[in-house]
C-alpha cells in the first residue's frame, strides 16, 4: 500500500488497470481490469431491481450465484443492454477472455458495461483490449486512478474512496452523472478489501451499506438497466474484521461514493440533502425524502436559488398516508436552517434563507414519530437540459 | 347560445365574467365568476389526491357534500393553500361575498384558487373584486372568454371547448401549464352543461370523464394542491341525455381541454403521447405509460429531436411484476410509427423516425393481453427550467 493509497488498490492483495480498447467515440481509457492477487476470495453484487436487465448483469449474477468472483472487467462506451442473445453472448465472451488473460475460470470474473442502450459492444476492439488491460495490471495508484478513468462516461472527474480498520481497509471506484436513481443509482462500482470475509458476509455487509447510501441516492429519478456494485475480499490483511464495524466501514465508503456521484451530476449547480424527520418509521421517512428529492418544480427553484417551500410541501403531500402517516396540519419545512413552513403555514420569511451555497439542505419535519432519512440529490438546471437532449448517452 | 358559442356560456342557462381585481403582480384579469342561471341545478366536483389539501378545495369539497352548487368564483393571482386557518376564512369570505353579490346562500358557492403557495389572498382587493365580477355578468362569448383569460398563470392563452349533444350542449374552460400531473393535473377547470342531470348523474360522469382525461396528463409529475374540476348543470335545455352518451361528451371535452393544458405546458417544444398496448388491464397499460411519461431523461432526449428508444425500455422497465406483467424479453417500441425497439433488441434504425413534428407518438406493446391507454406529457426543456427557477410561481 503506497502513501497516496486511492481507490480500488488501496487494500493489499488487489491489481487494476484502465486502457483505451477504441469503445468510445472521442477517445480515451474505457475498459478497466480490478484483480484480487490475495491469499483468500469473497465476493457479493448488489445490482439494478430493473425488469429490463443488460447482459452483463445477468451474467454477472448467476456467476455470483454459482460461485465466487476474482476479477471484474468494466467498459464504458457501450451498455451492452437491450442487445438480445448476442448481447448475452458479448458479455460470456467478454467474461471468458479475461478468466483466459489472468488465469481464471470465466465463472469467476465480474463483468460491467455502462454506455448507450441499444447497441452492440465491438468485440473486435473490446477483447484485444483486455489483453492490454491485463498486461497493464498493477498494485499502485496510478493503476487504481486508470481504472476508475476507464469506467467514466459523462462524469466528469473519476471518483474514489478508501477507509481503513483494524488491520484492514476498503478501497473503492465508482461512476455515474445521470440515469442516477434508487435501486440503484445508474452508476457501476467496484469495492475491495483486504479484510477476511466469506461471501454470505460480504452480502450482508454490502446490502446494508448500499441501502442507506447508493439507494438514497436519486439524482434524476430515471433507474437504470446496468446498475452493479461488486464488493471482492482479497483476506489480504489476514485479519477478520468486526462485522459491525465493517459494514459502517463499508457505509462509509458507498456514502462517501455516492456524494461524489451527486457532486457530479449532470448539469447540477447545487447538491440538495433532502431530510425528513419526525416519522413514523425509516421507511415512511424514505418515501417521503424520495418524493421531494423526485420534484421537477422544487429542483428547478433550487437552481433558480429559490426557497420555494411550498412546492416541498406540495409533493410531501403525494405520499400516501398508508406508507407515511402523519397530519398535514403539523408540517413544518426548513431550507438551509430556517423553518420556512411552520405547520403548513408561513413560517420565517424567505428572504432569509441563503442558497448561495453549493449544498441545499431541506429539513422536513412529520411530528409523526421519531425516525429519520436522508435522499441526496442535485437542482434541475439548463446544464441537465443541454446534456441530456444535444447528445445520445 | 350565440353563433360562436365558446367555453361555459355555450350551453343555455349560463353567464360568466372575468375582471381584474389587482391580485396579479403584472396585472390584468385575475377573477372569474361562473354562475347557473337555468331552472334546474345540479353539479359535481373531482379535487386533488394531494393530503396537503388547498383552503378552497376543503372548502369547496364541504359545499357539494352538503348540496349543490349554483357558481363558482375563480382567482389567480394566488392559490390560498398553506395559509392556515386565515386562509379558511378567506376562503368562507370570499364564499359569502359572490353569495350575497349573485342572491344566493354561500354553500351554493364553490371556490378555486391558482398561484403561489404559502400567501394570503389580499381580501380588500378580492370581495370588491367580486363585486365586479358580479355587475359584468353576460351570457355571451366575449365573457366566458373573459373568465377563461382571468383564471390564467403561466398559460399563454386561454382554454375552452364546446362538445354538443342531441338537443343539449357541454361548454368548458380549463388553466394550467405546469405542476400537471394525475391526481390531478394541477389546474382548475369549469364545466357547463343544460342538459338535464342531478347531482349523481352530474358525479358519475365526471369522475369517468377525468378519469382517463385529465388524470392521464402529466407533464412534469408534480401534483398540485388546489386542483379542481366541476360541473354544472343548469338543466336548461330541458332534455335528460342518455348518460351514456353523455359522459362520452364529457369526457371528449376533457380530453380537448387536458390537450390544450398539454400544449401549453411550460416551455415544452413537443407534445408527447405515450401509449401502452398489449397490457393484461387498463391499470397496468396506464401504470407503463406513465412511468415513460414521467422520465426526464426521455422527455430531455425528445427536446433533442432524439428518439431515445433505450430511455424509454429503461423506464417500462421499472414497473413492478406485481402492477404490470409483462415478459421484458417480448417489449416492443414505436416513435412516431417505426419500430426501434423489437423484442427488447434493436430493431429498425433510429434514423427513420421523423422528430420534426411538434407531436410525438410513443407506442410500447408489452404482448402481455389487450388493454392499453395513453397519457399525455412534454417534452422538458431549457424552457421550463427558465420558467421555473426565474420566478416564484
């Protein structure tokens, strides 16, 4: 482990790389190569709840199902979704040429595409190409920052995160600027560890730690079809970590990753914390949180810099009363600390809210119970617009 | 009935008026009166599905549970919603003013309001406002003009239709632009009608009618607080319609109107009709349809002349089995009536479809049974990003 000590290498026992293999249009890294070298494997997927499913998901899946994962390939520049039996057939070939290039069987590689829907991946390119990738594969951070290059699309920076424990660490990469929606997010990311783990408890680590982060994340509303997150152990650390405090480690990492997905979205001037507190139960708080965070007009205002409470209140009023229980009456909504709304009615004046900032935090209160939650996501601005109507992605 | 014959005063029995009281900050008509001079009265009222419930909804909804309405008084300039209980008694005053200006009991009174959420309406503008309204009551064209004009916001013009039956008539008026979603589209409409009805009648077939009308117009998923639709009848024509026949007017008078909010939407450059066909019910067509009419990201790619067929399976896609059944391997998809998507792969080239018209045809055939519907949404443009981060609305 070097000083820098970024991304998906900086736990021992891992090797990556990100080349350019020709898949997208304007050039650039877009295939990545994420190998655990370590003594023991461990391996868990949490992906998309789509009905509409790309290839590479559903491979993925069953290789998880059957066994446990040493690898993961990632290309961006193409979805690989929506391509039928061949596209099937692209992500099996895809898979068995990598388990070819590091010595594996094709049931233990991962494989994620991200990119326009409805295209075939050229083949032709991709697989010489994780040839290249395998050649390059190395144990730094440089290696770490290639690979979390290679899976960009329209993001704008690479996004990566590590924590540490008691003897082991986490490292991570991940993508994702539109399409970001829950369960999941529209993104792709890689997780690795040194910690010692068997699968059922990688699972379970994972599931919790992206319920709560990559699932409240809800940049645009619009859930996609390629959605994967793949958590690999190397045991590297030799150390067996304390399953608490290594799924808040885990938590940790996929908020911090999911942050810089919002930070990233297209278009987005502000990032927006939406709470919602005083339910009845988490759940409740969710929905609620998830309706506002969801709300064209309100997100539109905040680009506009405008505490505009009462389309808030408006959409907190959509939630029905069967998921989140409480009385219109007591609503109360403050916008960056000022309570705006006080049961339902004027509350502070406006003027007084400074939006300013780059992040907007929204505080609604039900006065029905004591649970809370938190959906993160970004203002609705001309940038998203531009983005999304100039260009096919 | 004059020769034009527009909007409510098109059907016997009717006067209507719109006038400028000073509530707009820009000025121009801001209050409408409807009144039911005809023999017999009957009428129907369907209101949001929004918990956080406008002061002239609750008020509204008291006096048709209680009786029947003779007139409605109409205002922009404000919505009265999340103002507490002044509001409620804004609501009441502004009820008894129209009453004792038209010689009527405040309970024959239904109220609606349109505007910014969380302001008090200025009563010492509104009651002499009403006044007015009162002293230019005519039957003719030129004032049901008026009161379609004065219930205005962001409309840019305007909105009523007529439909004729056999020997009775329907005439309407309708506002909106923007939060226009189901439950209901965030606007207020006024129906008349001569025909014969009482007040069940009158309610049966108002609810049929907004059922697959305004309820299937969405064009940014944002419901409002003060939405209302209501019917009367005036009985004037003397005839009892076949009901039948009747709430098939009805509904087609609807749907014009729920069309001209759509065309009118704010900033949209395309009006986009999304039919499901091939659903096991109506429910599961409408539940699809509305999905792909709620997504940013295809509403932002058919801005970009862009049919962005893999935006819409993405959305059909997140439907639940339980809501719509469908085998996602067998979804095809039309634009405007060339087939890019064919069984869940790519069919004809995405360069046949002809975008350039202002509307556009979405057809996904889920081959799960018959039923289909439609809902109607826009496209989501730097124009409504404009319009609704500029100002306060």
């Amino acid at each position: 482990m070097t000083a820098l000590a970024v991304g998906v290498t900086a736990p021992r026992g891992f090797a990556a790389s990100g080349v350019e293999a020709g898949l997208k249009q304007h050039g650039g890294r877009d295939l990545a190569l994420v190998v655990n070298r370590g003594p023991r494997a461990a391996s868990a997927g949490v992906f998309t709840s789509n009905r509409v499913v790309a290839a590479p998901v559903t491979l993925t899946r069953s290789h998880l199902a059957a066994g446990t994962l040493r690898a993961v390939v990632l290309n961006s520049g193409g979805a690989n979704a929506c391509t039928g039996r061949p596209g099937a057939r692209d992500a099996q070939a895809t898979a068995a040429r990598a388990a070819a290039a590091l010595g594996l069987e094709p049931g233990q590689v991962g494989v994620c595409s991200t990119g326009l829907i409805g295209q075939r991946l050229p083949l032709d390119l991709l697989l010489p190409g994780i040839d290249q990738a395998a050649a390059a594969l190395e144990e730094d951070d440089e290696a770490a920052l290639a690979a979390a290059d290679a899976i960009r699309t329209t993001d704008t920076v690479p996004k990566t995160a590590v924590a540490t424990g008691d003897g082991w660490s986490i490292g991570g990469m991940a993508k994702g600027a539109g399409m970001l929606a829950p369960g999941l997010a529209t993104m792709l990311c890689v997780l690795t560890t040194d910690a010692v783990l068997d699968d059922a408890g990688a699972a379970s680590a994972l599931e919790e730690a992206v319920r709560t982060t990559f699932n409240r994340t809800d940049s645009d509303g619009c859930m996609s079809t390629n959605d994967s997150v793949i958590l690999l152990s190397s045991g590297a650390s030799g150390t067996a970590p304390d399953p608490a405090a290594f799924t808040e480690a885990l938590r940790e990492i996929c908020a911090r990753l999911a942050r810089q997905l919002i930070a990233d979205a297209e278009g987005a001037t502000h990032d927006i914390a939406v709470t919602v507190a005083g339910a009845s139960d988490e759940a409740a708080a969710e929905a609620v949180a998830r309706a506002v965070a969801r709300s064209n007009l309100f997100k539109a205002a905040v680009f506009g810099n405008d505490p505009n409470w009462g389309r808030v209140v408006a959409e907190v009023g959509t939630v029905p009363a069967e998921v989140a229980p409480f009385d219109p009456s007591q609503l109360d909504v403050s916008i960056n600390g000022v309570m705006v709304c006080r049961q339902e009615g004027v509350g502070e004046p406006r003027e007084r809210v400074d939006m300013t900032a780059r992040e907007v935090r929204v505080l609604v209160d039900l006065h029905a119970g004591e649970a809370r939650a938190t959906v993160w996501t970004n203002d609705l601005t001309h940038g998203y617009i531009h983005e999304n109507s100039a260009y096919s992605s």
